[in-house]
C-alpha cells in the first residue's frame, strides 16, 4: 500500500527512506504556506526537488511560491520578476508533463503565465498568452467540471479582453488570428458567478465578480459583494493584498456614488 502510494506522488523511483524524508519535508512546506510563509515554503519544495526533481506537488507548489513572490515585485525590479515567473512556468510545465490530468498543475501555469503577460512588452505575445491561459482552463475543465479556479481564470480572461476597445480588438482579429470565443462582460460574471458556486468563500473570486459588475454598472451589487469580502478571515497568502483591493474598489464606488454630479437633474 506504501508503494502505492509513493509511485502515485511520484516517488517509487527513489528509495523508500529517502522518499519519507522527502515527504515530511514536502508537509512541512505546506504549513509553511498556510501560514504565508512563502519564501520558506519554497525552501522546503526546493528541498524536495533536488533529490526528487519529478516530485508532482513540490514542482506545482514551488511554482505557485515562485509566482507569488514574483507577483509582489515592482516595475523596478522586472528582469528578477521575469526570471522567478520563467521559473515557475518550468516546473509547471515539468508538472503537467508528468501528471497532466492534474488541474492544479495547469493551475500553476495559468498564474505564471498571466503574471508574464503582465509584464510582456510586445502585443503578440500578450495575445498567445491570452489563448494559452484559455486552453489550459479549458482543460482542467475537461477533468474536472467543478474546479472553481478555472471558471475564475475564464472570468478574468473575459473581462480583461472585454475591456479592450473595439480598435484592438479588430488587430487582434487581423494580425494575430483572434480570440478562441467571443468576448463579454456578461460571459466574464457567468464564469465568476460559477467560480463563487463551487468556492463561495473566496476573496479573491469576489473581487473579480464585483469588477464585472462595476463593468455592467451594477454597482449596487458590486458593493454587496465587496462588503462580504471584507468580513471573511484570510485563507490564502495574497489574501491581505486583495483585502485591500476590494477595499480600494469599494471606495471608488462610494466616491461615484456620492459625487454631486450623480445628484444633478434627479
């Protein structure tokens, strides 16, 4: 049952002892992460993966560290960005490699690819980027119609191209073959709607179905969403960073709400 086990976490390559070691290193990594500790997690998963290089968890778990580090980074320091997020699309990629039917695996790539998309300079790469991140969402939905993590990557990937305006998204089309599936704000809430159904605590799946409604000029609704984000506890590292998020969006609406202009002729 042991070996069993350990072929499934990819370890029935190595010998036993050393794959034990391995894993209660890999668990001491994961209650580092759960107490945010990322830069020590990522020790612990590095720590792994120098004598388990095909240990599935440690690649997708270093790779989301390494994302989150690099997604802290400012414009200032963007070649070391560039660097930790071309990191963490190797062990990504590595991950889905080995075990491609494990979404957490795509997962992990969608987040170092949109966080490379962020920083890329040149417009076609934006754009394969663009149709990266849907496939991969599109996949891990293929295995798994209930992760709430694509439905989210959906809405996100919707609502971002939604917001390009018509100019540039007729180039997109042109020069660069266009997009997998017409793009729309309301496709952007079904997909963040259908995130919050399967994950209804997440601030983060808050945050982007209150921008979708900010985008349709549902604020009413956008700020009932935002005031329940800002009662839940943390539960994940970058939870801190989009408490304050939701905090500055929620702050923009007042702001509109309470403009006289909003008052005038009414």
């Amino acid at each position: 049952m042991i070996r069993v086990l350990l072929i499934c976490l990819g370890m029935g390559s190595i010998p036993p002892a050393l794959a034990q070691t391995n894993e209660s290193i890999f668990l001491a990594g994961l209650e580092l992460e759960k107490n945010f500790q990322v830069e020590a997690a990522l020790e612990k998963y590095q720590s792994v993966l120098k004598t388990q290089p095909n240990h599935v968890p440690a690649l997708t778990h270093a790779s989301r560290m390494l994302s989150n580090i690099a997604g802290r980074l400012t414009q200032t320091d963007l070649e070391k960005k560039r660097s930790l997020l071309l990191q963490a699309q190797l062990h990504a990629k590595k991950a889905i490699a080995l075990r491609s039917t494990d979404p957490h695996t795509r997962l992990a790539h969608i987040i170092s690819l949109g966080l490379l998309s962020e920083i890329a300079t040149n417009p076609k790469e934006k754009v394969v980027d663009a149709r990266l991140i849907h496939e991969e969402a599109i996949k891990i939905l293929e295995h798994d119609t209930t992760f709430a993590e694509a439905y989210f990557v959906l809405g996100k990937w919707h609502l971002e191209l939604a917001r390009l305006n018509w100019m540039e998204l007729m180039a997109c089309k042109i020069f660069f073959g266009g997009f997998p599936e017409a793009v729309s704000t309301e496709a952007s809430l079904r997909y963040f709607n259908k995130a919050l159904h399967y994950n209804p605590n997440s601030i983060l799946f808050m945050f982007g179905q209150a921008s979708a409604y900010i985008d349709l000029e549902e604020n009413a609704k956008a700020r009932i969403t935002l005031y329940r984000a800002l009662q839940l506890p943390l539960a994940e590292p970058d939870d801190v960073i989009r408490k304050e998020r939701c905090s500055a969006l929620l702050q923009q609406i007042e702001a509109k709400t309470l403009s006289p202009k909003n008052f005038q002729g009414k």
